[in-house]
C-alpha cells in the first residue's frame, strides 16, 4: 500500500449505531488529520494529531472521537450520528517542519463516503 | 474572520486557457496550496506558494500576492481529464498546523 488509506470506503449506518474510520498513511509523516466534506461546503477540519497527540478539536460534536494510536494510524470513532453527518470523511497526513511553525503538503486519502440513516 | 472565496463552477474548451481565482482573508498565512479534486476521489496536491509570485509546473501555474490576499491557478492546453474541482486552502501561522480551504472550483472540460 502507497500513500494515505481509508477504510471502508462507503459506509451506511442507522443513528443508534456505533462504527469506526480507519485511515493509514504511509509515507513516515508525524501529522494526521480528519476533515469532513459536505456537498457545496469547504472542506472543514475536524481534528488534527501530531506526534500522537491531539492538538487540535475544531468544535466537533462529542459524537465523533478520534484515536490515534501511533503516528502511522488514525480512527474516527461514530456513535448515535445525525443525517446531517452524511457526508465524505477524508484523512489527511503530512511532516510537520522541524522547529515549526508549518507544515509541508497535506496528503490525502480517498475518503470514506458516510450515508446516516 | 477568516474566509476564502473562490468561483463555485468555470466551464472552458478542450484546448484553451483558464484561470481559477482564490482570494482569501485570514488570521495569519503561511502559503497557499491548490488542490484538484476529481468527483469521489482524493484531493491530489498541485502547487504551493509562500513567496510572491509565479510557480509553474508544465501545464498548471499558481500565483501569489500577499498584499493583495489573491492567487490563482492557470491551467494551459486545456485536457478532458482536467475536469475536476480545484480547491484553494491557506495555510495559517497558528502553530496548529491548520489549512482553510475555500468551497472549491468545478471545472467543466468541453470538446
């Protein structure tokens, strides 16, 4: 596997269910990140990990929750959705420059197309 | 506030030359990336801006004026594939290592 995965890639859940989005990058970066894309909307971050750790929570609902094992994986943990939440969830990665501030190009990955029932 | 504006939907021909404008007001700016997007795929890295001016790389070209809070993206030789949206995102001086992206440019390729 090259690049940024996601798994699975379409998804359809009722609101009362509990599932999970997995996102593997492979490209030795120490950044992650999930956005969601809504139609006609920007893609909007929702969380951003670096070096493992959470550092940033763009006002996200409680409904969502990361996870960040290590800096090569990421998962999106989903419970009791709204259908407002259909939406397309992408992953993202890049190498945060050492001794910041920036970052170099965000990588990413093919989404997962979210449907909530 | 911070806000990027972008045109929502360009239609060009086979052949010819488009340019898809980016304006954009933030917080702090630490470069401007364009993005194509082709529908249900990846956003795929094009081009990235941090100093004033012009980058070209073979078909697509990408400016920058800081003062002006204003890019754009040139696509010459224009190709079918090439129909796709194009997002502009801006990176901020935050430290929180976040991009601001616009709603994106659907590009509609004719014969």
């Amino acid at each position: 596997e090259t690049g940024v995965t996601q798994t699975p890639r379409h998804l359809v859940m009722g609101m009362t269910n509990k599932k999970s989005l997995k996102c593997e990058q492979h490209l030795g970066h120490n950044a992650m990140y999930w956005y969601k894309q809504s139609a006609k909307k920007p893609l909007e971050l929702m969380f951003v990990y670096n070096f493992k750790e959470q550092t940033e929570n763009n006002s996200v609902p409680s409904r969502f929750s990361p996870e960040c094992p290590n800096s090569s994986h990421l998962f999106l943990h989903l419970h009791t959705l709204q259908p407002e939440d259909s939406a397309l969830y992408l992953c993202a990665s890049s190498q945060v420059r050492a001794g910041g501030p920036g970052t170099d190009t965000q990588y990413f990955g093919p989404g997962t197309r979210l449907t909530v029932l | 506030g911070q806000n990027i504006d972008q045109p929502t939907e360009m239609t060009a021909t086979e052949g010819a030359i488009v340019q898809i404008n980016c304006t954009y007001q933030t917080s702090g700016f630490n470069g401007l990336f364009w993005y194509q997007q082709h529908a249900g795929e990846a956003p795929t890295f094009l081009s990235y801006n941090v100093l004033d001016g012009l980058e070209e790389k073979g078909r697509f070209s990408s400016f920058l004026s800081r003062s002006k809070g204003y890019s754009y993206l040139l696509l010459k030789e224009l190709q079918m594939k090439d129909s796709a949206s194009y997002l502009c995102a801006v990176e901020e001086t935050s430290g929180t290592y976040k991009y601001i992206f616009g709603t994106g440019t659907r590009l509609k390729v004719l014969a």
